[in-house]
C-alpha cells in the first residue's frame, strides 16, 4: 500500500536515524491498514520493507537489532523465502 511505497521511499533515501524512524512509522502503519477479512498474505510483501528499515537502523542504534531479529524470525516462520515476496536481494542479505 501507500504506507509500504513511502517507507521503501525513506529506506532508500534516509540520510539519518530520523528519516529512517519516519519511515518505520510508515511500515508498522502499513501492517495495520489491514482488514481481518484479508488473508494474511496480503502482508508477506510489506516485510522486505520493514526489515530493510530495522537493518539501517540498527546499524545507528543497537536498539534496533532485537526487533530486527524478530522481524527475520517471523519472515522465517512465514517461510516467505519460500514464495515470490521477497527479492533475490534480501535473501542474500540475510541468507534467507
């Protein structure tokens, strides 16, 4: 959704630890904006993104890593390697 794309955007972009919370807030929004009546795998893209954010922004601030690693965890648990969601990319990044 538009939350995810300007997330993304700001993952890109981000000069700092602030743009890059900015774009966070973005991606935990884009999890919400969520109908229950959706499947679930409605979601599965917007992963990518937030562990994108969570990985700059560890790199800035070691609190973020914990939430980094339950991020990877849930991806795993989702076995979103296993689908077409995730880019080459990331599951190299992250050996996925």
């Amino acid at each position: 959704g538009m939350h995810n794309m300007l997330a993304y955007r700001l993952y890109e972009s981000a000069a700092g630890l602030n743009e890059l919370e900015e774009g966070l807030r973005h991606s935990n929004l884009s999890f919400t904006i969520f109908s229950p009546i959706e499947d679930e795998t409605f979601l599965y893209p917007f992963y990518e993104t937030k562990a994108l954010l969570l990985d700059r922004l560890s790199g800035l601030d070691g609190k973020y890593e914990k939430r980094l690693d339950l991020c990877l965890g849930k991806i795993r648990k989702l076995r979103l390697a296993d689908t077409d969601v995730l880019s080459k990319e990331f599951k190299t990044k992250f050996g996925l």
